[in-house]
C-alpha cells in the first residue's frame, strides 16, 4: 500500500511517533517530522518493516528534506515516575516542540495521545505505515534510540544492549537474572517472567 502524504490537505501537518515503548531499559524516543508535500522516497515506509541498514540510510534523507524534524528522549526514571504511556506522549511533545515549524495539524501513530497546545491532532492506528511524515518519524526515533542504546552498551556488555536494545529477548532477561539490574533499567517494568524472581 502506498503511503499518503498527508491526512489533512493545504495544512502543515507534523507526523510524530515514538520507539522503545516496549522495552525493559533505557529511554522512550519519539521524533515529530514535517515533510515537503510532495516528498517520496521508494525505501520509506513503517520502520518495523525496514532493515537496520534501511533505516539507516534513510535517516539522513529525511533530515536534509523535512521542513522541520524534531526528536526528544524520555529517560526511564521519568518512565518509572509517570509511567510509559504518559512518557510516550510527553515524548512526541517534546519532539513538536523541538519544530522550527509550527504545525497546523498533527498526525500521531497510535490511539492515545494528549492535545499539545491547541494544535488540531488526529490518532491513526498503524499510521506509520499509512502516512509517511509518521513513516519519516518512526524512521528518526527508531535511529536516534538505537544508536544510543548502542553506546550504552559498552557500560554494560554483558545485557546484548546493542543486539537487542532493551527489548525482552532471552539474552537480555538471563542477564537480568544473572547480574541484577543497571541504572538504565525500567523499575517499574516486569523485568523478570514471575516465575523468576528478582531481588530488587
């Protein structure tokens, strides 16, 4: 299916969504872009479905042609206060305020969001394989948070950070068991299956 470029025509539309949602460390990322109206790109679409070598490549793409691209990260301990939804959403805030375009119009990946300042905001499931300025965002924040749970990898080797980026793989959840927790750890995550214990 091919992605449309805007929800809402003749208004400037930011797309925003977030990466890591799901996962036991590290912060929550969320990118807000705004792309030129008529911007197509073969590689772009819903950056589940891209490689790491894709998306990588594309990064570069949508940051020379946005209007205006913004990305903001969320540290886990906001994470552990607020919790990781309101985390998400304060996330793609920051990330429309870093803007140097205000929108008219706001398109979000997902069903839950808050208004931001009194800028219009349509929730669109799945919208970052339906729009591309969410598509663009997905794209960024996915990027922006790999890269870092890359270089805090090398303060902790023995969790994988940079295989699995604080996602629940096996790898990671051993490592839990076996060497506790670090400070970039969700507190206020199930870290552990409950059959496995943790002393926190």
């Amino acid at each position: 299916m091919e992605l449309k470029n805007y929800c809402l025509e003749n208004k400037v539309e930011a797309g925003t969504d977030e990466a890591g949602r799901g996962c036991l460390a590290g912060p929550v990322v969320a990118a807000a872009v705004i792309l030129p109206e008529n911007f197509r790109h073969p590689l772009l679409n819903d950056s589940k479905q891209l490689t790491e070598k894709q998306r990588a490549l594309l990064r570069p793409v949508i940051e020379e042609n946005a209007l205006a691209f913004g990305v903001s990260f969320v540290s886990e301990t906001t994470i552990d206060e607020i919790n990781i939804l309101q985390s998400s959403i304060l996330a793609m805030h920051q990330a429309i305020a870093a803007l140097k375009i205000v929108p008219e119009h706001i398109i979000v990946d997902g069903n839950k969001f808050k208004p931001y300042q009194n800028i219009p905001h349509t929730t669109i499931v799945k919208g970052d394989a339906k729009f591309l300025s969410i598509a663009a965002a997905s794209v960024l924040a996915k990027t922006y948070r790999d890269a870092y749970m890359e270089q805090i990898a090398a303060e902790f080797p023995q969790y994988f950070w940079e295989q699995n980026k604080g996602y629940p793989t096996q790898k990671h959840r051993s490592a839990i068991q076996k060497f506790g927790i670090t400070k970039y750890h969700r507190k206020s995550f199930q870290l552990l299956p409950t059959q496995l214990k943790l002393d926190l």
